[in-house]
C-alpha cells in the first residue's frame, strides 16, 4: 500500500527513538497491527509475507485458535498467583507434556521460566549443583541469551557483548563443526571437530572440572549452522563417559521447527537437561528446563524459582500449542516447508555465485552469502537483498557470525502459496543484487 515503512510507521518510529533507547534495535520497522496465517499487517495497511515467525516463536502461526481461546478464558478466571505461592494445574501439564515429547524415555522433572536466557542460566546452575564441578564448556558460533552467563556463553562480540563485561568465569569455547567452513574440508569436519573440542575439555580444563556442555542441536543467531553428522552424538557420548551434563539447547530449534520435534532427535540424541521457549507458547513469555530426573532432583526444595515463571496465562498457550501442532501435524508441515525450500535456495546457488551455502532442517533455513569465487563473508549482499525483500513485502532476518546469512522460518502453518511467493520475492531479489 505505501513505501515500507510507511507514513504512520515512519510518525511511530520517531516516538520510539524518543521513547526508547538506540540499543533495542528493529530488523523492520514497520509497527504491526494484527498478524496470522503467515501475514504480518502494519498501521499503513501494508501486509508482508512472515519468513521469521517473530524468531521462531510462532510456530503454530500467530494469534492461533486454539492459544487464543485458552488465553482468553484464562484471562478472565486469573492472571497470576505465583506457582510458587499457590499452584495451579495447567503449569503441570505443560510440565507432563514437556517430560513426554523431549528425547529419552528416562524419568523426567520439568520446571518453568520466562525467557530462553533464563531457562539457559537454571540448566547451568542445576549441572553445577548436580556434579558439584564449575567449568561450563560451549561452542563457536553459539548464542544463548543476553543475561550476564549467557552472553558469556554466547560467541558473538558485536552486539551482544562489546562493552558489557566482565564476564561470567568458568566459560570454555571449544570448534563447532562446522562444515562450510572446516579449513580441511566438510568431509572431515565431525572427525575434527570432535577431536578438538575433546583435547580442549580433556587438556585445557580437566573434563572432571566439567559441569556442563552446552550446544544448539542448529546454531541459530550463528547462522543456521548444521553440525557436522556425527558431532553432536560424539560429544554427547563424551559427556557421559565423563560425567558431564549434556545440555541441548532448543530453544530456536524446538516445537516442531526443524520436521522433528526436537532437533536433537534427528540423530538420535538424548540430552540429559533440554532447554525450551519461543515456540513453546506462540510468543506468549515461557520457557522450560527437562532432565533426568536424578540430576533435577538433587537441587534442594526453594532452590530455583522465580515470580513469573509458568504464568497461567502462558501454560494454557502453551497447551494451546502443543493441541496444534498435533491436530495440524505441524512436524510433516515443517519437513514439507523445507523439500519446497531448500531444492529452490539450491536452484538458484547454482544461478548466482554470491550463494556459498544453503543448509538448515525443516521451516529453519539459510543460505550464505559470500564474495562471488570465495568463502569471503559478504555482509554488504545480505543487507541489500533484505533491503528488497522487505521493500517488496516479505519479512527476512539474517543472522551469523559474519552477518552473512539470510535465515527462513515461516510459520508452519504458512499457506503454499505464500511460501512460493516470499521465495519469488527472494529470487528476485537476487537477481536484481
Ligand atoms: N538460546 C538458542 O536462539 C534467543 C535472540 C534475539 P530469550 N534467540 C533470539 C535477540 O537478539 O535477543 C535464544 C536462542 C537460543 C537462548 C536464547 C535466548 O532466549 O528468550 O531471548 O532469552
């Protein structure tokens, strides 16, 4: 309808760079009024095609059915009383339901938080309690929050860390297996990798020193990184000959997102803790810690908690949620978003040589954009290609270490059509640049 941002998302822009400060950023400053079925409108009229699912929270699309009508009633019944002052049931169901779909058919414990960050920090302190040991080991190219031990435990300087230390101690950074960009060649990467990170743990720190590893099962602020095959059941297996608690974190990767469940499955890894949010609750504050129930169990009664965590509001979307993706079978949805997408992004790496890479699982794809004829990062393509694509009217994010990636997660629920026509948009873009 109008230039992207238009006139009155332009007047609202201005109140928020006085109102808010520069360090809360916006990808695209368009000021949403209502969004579902893979649309997000704004207050000029204008509706753009949702490739990033508000960061892959709204797997189930947004304002759902089913998570708007359990919100609504719970509303009116009541807010909040703090689980921790007066339980309720929902909390225990999310609960149930979390302990049933994660990995393993061990004996579970869940409990719940507001934020990823935070359900990153309770995994911690819990490996910490359980092994009695101080040494946190995570990967290059991780991210898992902007708390102060999660942005330690995540790699990025720019934005997340630059001048916001000192940092949390006790945090190793071993290689992710990357295979892009392993220097010997992807075919060697897991074998390397592991090889690495093992003399890392094992030399550097003392694997008996070791509470926690901590990986994403995909990297995702990374830049969609698939681990090597192999990597992340090796150092899974390393983790448990040594004692230590293996913690995935799925909270970009979880709900469906990447055609399973849970990333992790796809190789068959059972993680001793998992840590869940975004698509937990279809963006209403949620996040969740699952684990071996010997290991949650070792923390003593008023050791973890927190006013909100579980808030009724939350559990019954939450609920809401996990009614969709099963009645929608949103796993086959996300394994079908991704046999449409990614035989297209290859199409066109063969076309246009800026595309280095295309990689991802199910609805969490990316491609990598690099100096024609190199492996040279090429942030200044993707800033531009974005540029177009929302101009045109599809809602892209980017991601990497290097700002070099355009990462894809449409709303499971997105109609075909929509799908093909946000790919068309991106072609064109491409082309174009
Ligand atoms: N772990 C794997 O992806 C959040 C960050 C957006 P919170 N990723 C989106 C931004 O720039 O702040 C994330 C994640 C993984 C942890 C987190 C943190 O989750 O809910 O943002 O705290």
């Amino acid at each position: 309808m109008t230039a992207i941002p238009g006139p009155k998302s332009q007047e609202l822009l201005a109140r928020k760079q006085s109102a808010v400060p520069p360090g809360i950023g916006t990808a695209l400053p368009v000021f949403v009024t209502r969004a579902g079925g893979g649309v997000v409108q704004d207050a000029d009229g204008n509706s753009l095609i949702d490739f990033g699912s508000g960061i892959a929270v709204t797997n189930v699309g947004n304002a759902a059915p089913k998570v708007v009508e359990r919100v609504q009633k719970q509303v009116a019944d009541f807010t909040h009383t703090c689980f921790m002052v007066t339980p309720y049931e929902s909390y225990v169901r999310v609960c149930e339901k979390l302990n049933e779909l994660t990995p393993g058919d061990h004996e579970k414990r869940s409990f719940l938080v507001s934020s990823g960050a935070e359900a990153v920090e309770n995994a911690v302190k819990i490996a910490r309690h359980a092994t009695g040991r101080p040494a946190v080991v995570v990967f290059d190219h991780g991210y898992h929050g902007r708390t102060l031990l999660t942005m330690t435990l995540t790699a990025k300087n720019m934005p997340y860390k630059e001048g916001f230390g000192p940092f949390a101690p006790e945090v190793h950074r071993v290689p992710l297996a990357y295979p892009y960009r392993w220097p010997s060649g992807p075919e060697n990467c897991a074998d390397e990798a592991v090889e690495q990170a093992i003399d890392v743990i094992t030399k550097q720190i003392g694997a008996h020193n070791v509470a926690a590893v901590v990986i994403e099962p995909i990297a995702g602020e990374g830049g969609f990184i698939v681990p090597a095959r192999g990597f992340l059941p090796r150092i899974a297996e390393f983790c448990r000959a040594n004692g230590i608690v293996f913690v995935a974190d799925e909270v970009q990767t979880g709900f469906a997102r990447t055609g399973t469940m849970f990333a992790c499955e796809d190789e068959g890894v059972v993680p001793d803790i998992i840590t869940t949010a975004k698509g937990i609750a279809g963006g209403l504050p949620l996040a969740g810690i699952t684990g071996r129930a010997e290991i949650m169990d070792k923390v003593h009664a008023g050791g973890l908690g927190g006013t909100y965590g579980g808030n009724p509001l939350a559990c019954e979307a939450a609920l809401g949620v996990l009614e969709t993706i099963e009645a929608e079978d949103l796993v086959a949805r996300a394994r079908r978003i991704g046999e449409i997408m990614l035989p297209r992004l290859e199409a066109l790496k063969e076309r246009f040589e800026v595309i280095g890479d295309v990689r991802g699982r199910g609805a969490m794809i990316a491609i990598e954009l690099v100096e024609p004829g190199t492996k040279e990062p090429n942030p200044a393509a993707v800033a531009e290609i974005v540029k177009r694509c929302h101009a045109e009217g599809l809602l892209v994010l980017t991601a990497g270490t290097y700002g070099n990636v355009l990462r894809f997660l449409p709303p499971l629920v997105i109609p075909e059509h929509l799908l093909e026509e946000g790919l068309g948009i991106l072609e064109k873009a491409i082309a174009e640049l």
